[in-house]
C-alpha cells in the first residue's frame, strides 16, 4: 500500500517545544541528577535532543520493550527485548518515552521500574494520544497532545520506516 505523511508538528515547533520541555526539567530537577531511561527505539531521538537542553547533571541508559501484536496495535503483552545496564535503585529517573497511546507498555514498564526502587520516578513523552488510552499513566511531562492519528517521524515508525523524519507526520494511505 502506498503512502504519504502529512506534517503535524514541524521541526520547528519540536525544536522549540523540546527546548522548553529542557527547561522546565532543569529547573524541576535543580540541584539533584537525572537518569534518563530511553524506551528504544522511539525515543532516542527524542531523549538525544531532550537531553541536550537539560542544564542539570544526567547520566542514560537503555531498555528495549516490545508489545506482542499488529504493527499498529498494541496487545498489552510486553516482552523485555533489553534489559538497563545499570541499577536504579536511589537514582532520579525520568523514563522518556515517543508517544503513549493505549497506555499498556508505560503502564506495565513503569510498575517494573518502581519495583526496582528507585528515589523517584517520572515518565516524560514526547507525544500523547489521549482519546486512544485503555490503562492510566500518569505522564509528567508532555510535548504535545494529538490527535488519534498515526504519526511518525522524530523516533516514530510505520513499518520500521521514517524514524528519521525531522518532524512529526501523519501516514496517509492512498
Ligand atoms: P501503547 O499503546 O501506549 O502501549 O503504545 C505502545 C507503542 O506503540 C508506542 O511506544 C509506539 O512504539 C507505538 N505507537 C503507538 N502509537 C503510534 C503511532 O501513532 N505511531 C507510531 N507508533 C505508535
Ligand atoms: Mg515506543
């Protein structure tokens, strides 16, 4: 099937909105470390950029997860594809996350991650669906809040394609 991607959110206004997302962070967390927590592959970018504009001291790590089931669905199965290098326990964490959709994944990683006591616990996503969610998250920081599209660029795929876009687009099918 063919498709298009429709601009959503240009560069320009992540950009701008990841740099205020810095700040607002920085001055949150002032005075302590963050541990960054990526959620791959989705939110490198996303965590790369954030990351850069946090003026506090932050170390990262990285958790791989997968949800068993169509590509565009999420089945709330989550299987632990990788693991974090280090431990949690006593540290700041912020989870950054693309986008929460049904809520499943973020639910069921953030009840893993509070199980391994850290001193505490954020989740930050770039992109919320709210109309989409099944399971309560409670998200800290957001980017913006969208519409229930599917949405790609900035980290986001649609069949593992367009991650690299500088922007965030809707898939349109012809
Ligand atoms: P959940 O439904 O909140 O568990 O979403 C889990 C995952 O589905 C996200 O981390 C994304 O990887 C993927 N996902 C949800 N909505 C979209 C979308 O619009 N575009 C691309 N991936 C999505
Ligand atoms: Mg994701």
């Amino acid at each position: 099937m063919a498709e298009h991607i429709q601009v959503l959110k240009s560069e320009e206004e992540v950009d701008a909105r990841i740099k205020q997302m810095g700040e607002q962070i920085s001055r949150d967390y002032a005075g302590r470390e963050i541990h960054m927590i990526c959620v791959l592959k989705g939110g490198s970018f996303f965590m790369c950029e954030l990351a850069k504009r946090i003026t506090v001291p932050v170390t990262i790590d990285f958790m791989s997860v997968s949800s068993y089931g169509s590509d565009t669905k999420s089945s709330g199965v989550v299987k632990i594809v990788k693991d974090l290098d280090e431990s949690i326990q006593g540290k700041d964490v912020l989870v950054v996350e693309d986008i929460v959709d049904s809520g499943r994944t973020l639910s069921y990683l953030m009840e893993m991650l509070r199980d391994r006591n850290p001193k505490s616990l954020h989740l930050c996503t770039l992109l919320d669906k709210p109309d989409r969610r099944v399971v309560n998250v409670n998200v800290d920081y957001t980017g913006f809040q969208i519409p229930d599209a599917f949405v790609v660029g900035y980290g986001l795929d649609y069949d593992q394609k367009y991650r690299n876009l500088p922007y965030i687009g809707v898939v349109e099918f012809d």
